[in-house]
C-alpha cells in the first residue's frame, strides 16, 4: 500500500521499523549492545534513532550509520517528527538532529 501512495505513520519503534535497517538502540536492549535487524526498507541509505536527547543517541547514531553504511542519519526528539515523500524528508515538526 505504501507503494501505491498510502501514507504510513511511525512513532517509537515505528519509525525505527521503516529504513532498511532497524536499529535497536543499546538503552532498549537487554544485553545493552546495539541490535541491527531488517526494517520495511521504506527509506534507503538512512538511519533513524529515536528519544534522540532523551537517551542520549548522538554517538550511536554515528555507529549505527557506520555500520550500515548509511549516508544520512536522523535523530528524532520526543514530541519531534519528519515526514518523507518518495524517501526524501518533505518537512519536520519539532526539534531533529540530522547528520550527513
């Protein structure tokens, strides 16, 4: 459906699901290690991390996009979100870090 123009909305780990690589932040794991696993591969090349200042995400993001080999990565505020058209950002609400 996402495919044929049906918007898609993800908060939390919703937003984490939806690039290629789903990236489990250190803080919300058991062993406290990041987990890398497959997302829905609606967004290419990116990496999203979420509760950005909340929990401190600024050198995970920076791993995470390593790892992967992500060109871009989002760190997404609570109460912040970005909206993308045809895998590019169209605009954000609230506060996103953004590192290139």
């Amino acid at each position: 459906m996402y495919w044929e123009g049906i918007p898609v909305a993800g908060f939390s780990a919703g937003a984490l699901i939806c690039p290629e690589h789903c990236i489990i932040p250190p803080v919300d794991t058991p062993k406290k290690q990041h987990l890398f696993l497959n997302g829905l591969g609606l967004i290419s090349n990116c990496a999203i991390s979420v509760h950005f200042a909340k929990w401190n995400e600024k050198e995970n993001l920076i791993a995470a996009m390593k790892k992967t080999g992500a060109s871009i990565g989002y760190g997404i505020h609570d109460h912040a979100g970005i909206y993308f058209n045809n895998e590019r950002p169209g605009f954000t609400e609230g506060s996103i870090f953004k590192k290139e």
